[in-house]
C-alpha cells in the first residue's frame, strides 16, 4: 500500500511538473478589447509570430471579454503580457501584490503624447459649447482615451460633469464602434482615441464629408505593454529587448509596426501613469 500511495504521489509529481513546465512554454498574451476581436486578431498574429522567433517560445494569444477581465486575468497570472491603456494598467498596478506588481515594459513613441478626438456629424457643431443637451458617446467606462481622459479635460478645462450636460451619455465598448455611431446619427458627438480614429480614415472607413473632428484633447501617457509581476525577470528582458528591436527600416519588421499604429517602441515606467491615477482618481472612478 505504502510503495502504491508513493507511486501515486510521485506520479501526480511528475503530472504538475509537466503541465508547469507546458505552461512555462507557452506566452499567454491578451489585450483590452478597444477594437473589433478580428481587428485585435489581426493586428496581434504578425508581432506573435516575431515573439515567437525572438523567444523561442510559444505565443498564444487569448481574447477577453471586456477591459476589467484583462486586467483581472493579469493580475492573477492567468496571462503573462497584456496591451493595457493607461487607465487598465494603473488598475493592474493598484490590484497586483505591492511585492510584485504588474510592470509596464515598453509603449509606442506617440504613446508619450498621445491625444482623443472628439468627432460629430452636426456641421452645427463647432465646439462643446454647441452640445449641451445633445447626445453624447463614450467608449468602454474602463478606456483611458475614450472615456476617462476625455471627461478629465472636459471637467478640468470646460467644467463640463458630461451626465449633466448632455442629454444622454452612452459607452459604444470600443473606438471603431464610437465612430460607427456617429456616423449613423445615434448619437450627436462622440470622442476616441487619436490612433483608431486616423486609422479608419486611412482605410475608408469613415465617410469625411459626413463626420469631423471638432476638438482635441491636450496630452497624456496612455498605451503599453505590460507583463505580469511573477514572470521570470530574464524572460520579461527578451521581451523588452525584442520589442526595442523592431526596426521600422526593416521591411517585415515595418508591417508589425505599422499594424501596432508604431513608429517604434521606446522604454517606459510605472511613473509615467501617475496624472493618469490622479485623472481617476479625480473623477471618482478608483477608490
């Protein structure tokens, strides 16, 4: 009985060994859903290809549901590396052990100044003075740029609360869809981010003659990657390192650039989201 109960002990040993060291294989990737799951997909599957050459691993990426089941999923090492926002990864930040906290790798370089449009299909308006008591869209509740930046700048420079100015306030859960709305007269204004809105007008995706851009908001740190605070410090430095090298004088290299809407990636910090948690915390959305 005693050599049987061994065995058995030894095999469920081995067992959790393999499927640790299966794990320890695999780079499990998601990001926050601000676009449509085809486009994420499709934007992902060239960089994991090119982490995969790099690392010598395998790199799977994993959809989500919404922005709060990323970060959930990062800070409890279900996932290994996530695209985050910059609101997500301060939420990451403050949900992770202070012992080892998520740690935001690299950001793209217009990451540092980036910006959110506030568009229309009014040709009536001309500011947000000419909205109030009209309808209005934000993106995901959870989304720096489409939503909680924008409502900072609007409180901050306009006295704007956007509940009590506008008629209605609705969350479209992504940018493209923010646009979409617009454009369809099921809202009179809405706001995203500077990136997906020239995106879609570089693909004919948005009707220029129809919707435009009628106000910008000032700069701000948002977008990075960001890996779990338990993975291996050597691992999360081939990461680092690999995304440092893509070289936009690199033809294919170029096609994973572009299709991150990057110029290049370039170094970041916890520090640099700093007016981001104070923005939350302004607008009463951490505790």
């Amino acid at each position: 009985m005693l050599k049987r109960t061994l065995a058995l002990t030894a095999g469920l040993a081995l067992s959790l060994s393999a499927l640790m060291t299966q794990a320890a294989e695999v780079l499990r990737v998601s990001a926050i859903p601000d676009e449509a799951p085809t486009e994420l997909l499709r934007k992902f599957e060239p960089l994991g290809a090119y982490l995969e050459q790099q690392l010598g691993m395998k790199v799977q990426f994993v959809p989500v549901a919404d922005y709060p089941a990323v970060v959930e999923a990062l800070a409890t090492d279900r996932l290994d590396m996530a695209w985050l926002g910059g609101f997500t990864f301060v939420q990451a930040r403050l949900k992770t052990d202070a012992t080892t906290p998520v740690i935001p790798l690299v950001q793209r370089e217009q990451d540092a100044q980036f910006t959110s449009k506030f568009i229309t299909a009014d040709p009536n308006v001309k500011s947000l003075a000419d909205l109030k008591g009209k309808t209005f869209a934000f993106g995901s509740v959870s989304s720096t740029s489409g939503s909680l930046m924008p409502r900072y700048f609007m409180l901050k420079n306009d006295g704007i609360k956007p509940e009590a100015y506008f008629s209605r306030v609705a969350y479209s859960g992504a940018h493209d869809a923010t646009v979409a709305w617009v454009q369809a007269g099921k809202v009179d204004a809405g706001v995203l981010n500077a990136s997906v809105w020239q995106k879609l007008v570089d693909a004919g995706k948005v009707d220029t003659n129809k919707v435009k851009v009628f106000a910008t908001t000032p700069t701000y740190f948002d977008y990075n990657w960001t890996v779990r605070g338990t993975l291996d410090p050597k691992l999360a430095a081939k990461i680092k390192k690999a995304f440092l090298d893509l070289d936009p004088a690199n033809p294919e290299q170029k096609k994973i650039l572009d299709l991150q809407a990057a110029s290049r990636f370039i170094d970041t910090k916890p520090e640099n989201y700093k007016g981001i948690e104070e923005a939350a915390r302004a607008a009463e959305l951490l505790k």
